[in-house]
C-alpha cells in the first residue's frame, strides 16, 4: 500500500486490508473540509472573484439574438494554448443565476453572450 498526500491510501489489490483502506479513502473524501491536514487548504483569496456589472446599456447587440459584452480577464489569468479556461463565470440578474456562455477572444478577454440585456452581475473565478 502506498500513502499519499493528506494521509489517503493507494492500496494494492493483493493488500489484506484492500477494502479497509478503500473505504478510508472514500470517508476522507466525503468528509474532507480544506483545513489543510485532510485536503488542500483554501483560504478566501483563493476564491476571491473579480465582480463586474454589466449594465443595460453597456451590452452589444442582439445579433443573432444574442448581446455580448467583452471583459477584460483579471490579471495573471491567461488561457493556456489548446487548454481548459482558467475561468469560472457566474452571471446573476438580481438574486437568480442565469445561463450564459463565454468565449475567448483573445489572451486577455473574453465575451460573455446573453439571451437578456437586463443588468447582469459577472463574477470571473
């Protein structure tokens, strides 16, 4: 058996405590709470966001039926090239989540599109 980074268990197949250890392993998962000793430690500015309003008036549009607006990325976020985007977009009109998508368009923006131009609160993770 090989232990880990915050104590979980790679176990081998062969292990008489196969499942024992298997079973710790899921526990520590569902039960984990980033405190540093049982996960990673998260501190508030790991997810500090960076919150913008978009404002009606400050959307392009429609084309296609869709308004876009164009936001600057937070500095020291970049898009790795053919990767996963760095960033986690929430829009919220008033207290509801709304569906939106992005894009990139270059390696310091990206597009938010919406169905809506209502005011729109952004948040970039």
């Amino acid at each position: 058996m090989q232990i880990i980074s915050f104590g979980y268990k790679i176990p081998n197949i062969q292990d008489k405590d196969f499942w024992q250890s298997y079973n710790f392993d899921i526990t520590r998962l569902a039960t984990h709470n980033h405190d540093g000793i049982n996960s990673e430690l998260l501190v508030p500015g790991h997810l500090n966001p960076t919150v913008l309003l978009i404002e009606t008036l400050d959307w392009v549009g429609p084309t296609d039926e869709e308004y876009t607006f164009d936001i600057p990325l937070p500095v020291n976020v970049t898009f790795p090239d053919g990767g996963v985007s760095p960033v986690i977009v929430r829009c919220f009109e008033g207290n509801e989540q709304t569906l939106t998508s992005f894009r990139r368009v270059d390696d310091t923006n990206i597009q938010i599109f919406s169905r809506s131009n209502e005011n729109l609160v952004v948040g970039l993770y």
